[in-house]
C-alpha cells in the first residue's frame, strides 16, 4: 500500500502539472482509496481526497468516472465501520450506474450494498 500511495502520488503530480483534470480526479480518487486501506488510515484525509475527485469529476460533467467516487466513498465508509454513510453512498452509485446501463459496476456496487447491510 506505502508503492501504491507514492503511485498514485506521483500520477497525481503528474496530471495537475500537464493540466489533465480528468486524470487529476481519478489520482485523487485512487490516492484516497489508498490511503483509506493503509494501517492507522486517516479516514478524513482518505474522504476529503475522493471527494476532491468526485469534485473535479462533476465539473466535467463525467457521469460514469463520479458514479466511481460514490462507490469508492461508500468502500471507505464501509471499512471504517460506518455503515449509514456507506449505504447512502453506495445507493447512489447504484441509481447512477442502473441508470446509465452499467451493468459491471452496477454488479460490482450491488455485491458490496449486501456486504454492508449485513
């Protein structure tokens, strides 16, 4: 997890300093989702990183990379223990992927709802 924060990091880095936004978003989700996973996470830092993302993601008006930020919000939530939170996230992700016919990701968000309602 240390390689793939120092990653996600440098893609990061990369995409503000080429002024690619889109890539600039998804670093920000990826490195939030890392940091979310990493012993002693923080989970406030983990949350405001996807969030900038998601952030970034709505400004472009890329429906299908921000459904993603939900998703990954309602993971991060989920292993913290915080199941509301996570639901709400993960129900919104499930809306958005249903209604763009994404049946990957809306399998993928629909398998993790079962896991936290548990």
């Amino acid at each position: 997890l240390n390689e793939a924060k120092v990653h996600a990091e440098q893609a990061l880095n990369l995409a503000q300093t080429s002024h690619q936004k889109y890539w600039e978003a998804m670093s920000q989700i990826q490195l939030g989702r890392t940091v979310g996973k990493m012993e002693g996470s923080q989970l406030h830092k983990a949350e405001e990183h996807i969030l900038q993302g998601m952030k970034i993601l709505d400004e472009l008006g890329t429906k299908p990379a921000y459904a993603r930020g939900y998703l990954s919000l309602g993971e991060l939530y989920a292993n913290a223990g915080q199941k509301d939170k996570s639901l709400g996230n993960l129900k919104k992700a499930e809306a958005m992927y249903q209604g763009m016919g994404m049946e990957y990701w809306l399998t993928r968000t629909k398998k993790l709802l079962e896991m936290v309602r548990i």
